[in-house]
C-alpha cells in the first residue's frame, strides 16, 4: 500500500504489516522517504508523490506500481480527512 502525500503533508501512514496508524494531528516521521510515482494506475498517476517508510536511493514495485525514492529526510505529517 502506497499512501499519497497529498500538498505533500497531509498524508496517512502505512504500516509494516499494510494496515494504517492513527496518529495525532502533527507528528515527526523520520522513517519516511518522498518517493515519486514512476509507473502508476488510475489511483496513483506517473509523477505523484507519495510517501512510504523505506530508504532512499531505492526502486520499489509496490503491487505493480513503480515508485523512485526522492530524498530521505523528517517529514512533519498533519494526519486529517
């Protein structure tokens, strides 16, 4: 599961065993890298960004969509519908 970092700070977390976490409002997530969409679907377009809990310098194929890590670095994330 890939969860979009959409304005890339309103995001949910995805979890190691593919369930979400419910975090408070404003939280610091060092253990997640800005990946951008290199082959996506209908949900997730070429060129989104996305955030997921891996290292940089990586290509993941996560349920056949490509994603590119973009960086690594904290990530202040305001959890909110």
């Amino acid at each position: 599961m890939i969860i979009p970092a959409r304005g890339k700070v309103l995001v949910e977390v995805y979890s190691q065993k593919h369930s979400l976490i419910h975090l408070p409002e404003t939280v610091t997530l060092p253990e997640l890298s800005v990946a951008e969409i290199v082959n996506g679907n209908g949900n997730f377009p070429k060129g989104q960004l996305v955030l997921i809990p891996t290292k940089a310098g990586l290509n993941i194929n996560e349920g056949g969509i490509i994603v590119r890590l973009v960086n690594e670095s904290d990530v202040v994330a305001e959890i909110g519908g």
